[in-house]
C-alpha cells in the first residue's frame, strides 16, 4: 500500500513497483476521486489490476491497514518535519513492513523509538528512504573502502526547474530558510544556517547550481556510522539563480528574527513558480564528494555525480523504497525492528531501478570545482 500514492513521488513509487509481478498494489490517501482516477491509469497502462482505499496518515488505525491486506506500507506522504508516527504505529500493529521517504532530521533518527515494537511485531520500520539519506548513504557506503580514512563526505542535490512540488513540499522547504542547525566542520559542532554557506556547485552534465545548507538526516547518521569523520556538509539550489539567491536573501531575514519563517508564502511561491516554469531546465542533479586518506597513504579525493534529464528526476526519491521493497518481497531483506535507512540498501539494487530512464551515475577521481 502506498500512502500519497498522488503526490509527486508517490506516483513515481506506484510506477516503477508495477514494473515487477511481485507486487499487487492498493493506492491509498485522502482523496478518494483523485485516487480512483490513478487506479484507473494504472490498470490500463500495465493491465494489472490497481486498488485503492481512502484513509488519512495522521488518523489511520491498525485495523483499518489490515483491512486491505497490505503486507508493506510505503509513506510518501509527507511532509515529515510536523509529522508523527501514527502511520508506522499502525502498521506495526497490523503487522505490516513500513518504509517512509522522509527527509526531515529529527523524524528519521526518531524512528527507533519503534524498535522494540517492530521487533516484537517481526516487521521492518524504516524511515529515510529516499535521496537522502537511503541514496546519499547506500553512495558512502559503496566507496568507503576506497579510503584508509574518510575525512570529509560533502552532498549537494539540485531539481530541474520543471519539477513541479506541491504546496506542502515547498512550505517544508521554505520552513527551513534561515532556520538553524547543527554541522560537524572540521572536528566541531557549530551552528549553520538554512539557505546560507552560499556556493556555486557542479553537477556535471546537469550543470553548475548555487547551493545553500539545508537539514537533513546526514548529518547526524554519518558522525554516528564513519569513524573518524571531520566534517559533513549539505546543500541543495535551485536551478534558477533569481530564485535561489531570494531565498538566500530572506535567510537573512529570518536569522535576524525580522520573520519568523517563510512557509506561508508557500502557495504564492509556488505559483510564482509555476509561472515561470519555462526558466531552466528538466535536468536535476545529486553529488557526494569524499575526501580523506586513500589506501596507499596518499590523500585520496572522488565525486560520484548522478545526472537526471528528460524530466526524470522526481523518480531518484523513489528509487530506494522500491529496492527496499523487493528485497523484502523476494526475501533477501530479513530483518526487523525500526531503524533509519542508513546503508540498508545496497547502491547496485537502487541504481538498477533507474534502468529506462534518462538517469546516469559517474565518479570523478578529483572532486568537482567549487
């Protein structure tokens, strides 16, 4: 069952399980019409059978999941930085497998706090199945044993301006603008702030971006899981500079304590937006850059570079709970209790998922220029 199976990600996930005759699915969300009509396209473009069930994330009983037959539930409802954890609870409770795409930091660590319930459930929880931190882990994790010692992972993300998020994606975003976070830099914690460090970053064939921190899971779950790590860093821009550099711009007002936060713009931007959705491009990217002490001694640096076109970005959030979620249909995920997606999912299994689309990966021996 996929919850938000409408949203912009949601549809994506719905898309790409359908591929496989693993899964029989049921759509789930408010909206019964808006449903109904996804289940509609759905069957008719693969002739497989789509069901779909109207219920509400934050209310949804145990009862109620297990009444659709559901043996995994897929969270891409979001947002998740005001949310709880009444979906997973329920699923437990229905004895369902849960995997969400949060991104928020204090959501995704909080998951374990349902350990000891899935566990006495025997079903898997996981929290954080998505670009970051599912994919920007399963990367780390891949190239760790390239480096005697990783001092420095720097992640950086940029949509395509043709993707088009709906209004609660933007006022998660536009929440965090100015806001501040905590940030390992060179050995030590210290406060950053949202929209602010101000760079210009390259993504390769998806081209060069300004970026700004924003907070995220990583930066806690790579101090806690890379021994001698120094600093973690992430950012993410628009591809429009005239957008980006306004957001960073307001950052200053809201560091200041002149605004308190911009999340109820969140509809006029958005529309903003959407009038200008000519500028840019369908192209989006996602680097994570490692630097430290390679395996002969030397100081070793690499870039892995994922470059989406054709508008296909919007699937890169999805791909990691639709690996997850074969590896537990086929068997070859067994275990259970609630944790975060920290290098669960190995980095092949996801990129496999992005086969047909316009998605490709590179690595760079030397980091990208800044």
């Amino acid at each position: 069952m996929i919850v938000g199976s409408t949203g912009a990600f949601g549809a994506k996930i719905a898309e790409l399980l359908l591929r496989s005759d693993l899964f029989d699915l049921t759509l789930a969300g408010r909206t019964r019409a808006a449903l109904d009509a996804q289940a509609k396209a759905l069957t008719r473009a693969t002739g497989r059978p789509t069901s779909s069930v109207a219920l509400d994330a934050s209310s949804v009983t145990a009862t109620e999941i297990a009444a659709t037959g559901a043996n995994l539930v897929i969270n891409a409802s979001g947002p998740f930085q005001s949310g709880d954890y009444t979906l997973a609870r329920s699923a437990i409770g229905a004895g369902c497998h849960y995997v969400d795409l949060a991104d928020a930091r204090a959501f995704v660590a909080g998951i374990k706090t349902l350990d000891a319930a899935a566990r006495d459930a025997g079903v898997l929880v996981v929290s954080g199945a998505s670009s970051v931190p599912g994919l920007s882990s399963a990367v780390v994790t891949h190239y760790r044993d390239a480096f005697a010692g990783l001092r420095e992972i720097d992640i950086a993300i940029s949509p395509g301006n043709s993707f088009d998020p709906g209004v609660a994606t933007v006022a998660s975003v536009l929440g965090g603008v100015g806001q501040p976070m905590r940030m390992l830099s060179n050995g030590t914690w210290r406060t950053v702030y949202g929209w602010q460090g101000l760079r210009r970053g390259s993504f390769g064939a998806a081209g060069r971006r300004w970026l700004g921190y924003v907070d995220v899971p990583d930066l806690d779950l790579l101090p806690a899981h890379v021994a001698g790590i120094q600093t973690v860093r992430f950012q993410a821009g628009l591809e429009v500079s005239a957008f980006h550099l306004g957001l960073w711009a307001a950052s200053w007002l809201v560091r200041a304590g002149l605004v308190s936060s911009l999340a109820s713009l969140a509809p006029r931007l958005l529309a903003v937006k959407r009038s200008l959705h000519r500028l840019g491009s369908d192209r989006g990217g996602m680097t994570v850059a490692l630097r430290g002490l390679g395996r002969d001694g030397k100081p070793k640096s690499m870039t892995w570079i994922l470059a989406a076109r054709s508008g296909h970005g919007p699937y890169v959030p999805a791909l990691v709970s639709v690996a997850l979620a074969k590896r537990l249909a086929s068997g070859l995920e067994t275990r259970t209790g609630a944790l975060p997606c920290h290098g669960l999912v190995p980095l092949a299994d996801i990129l496999a998922e992005a086969q047909g689309l316009d998605i490709t990966c590179t690595t760079n021996k030397e980091p990208l220029p800044p």
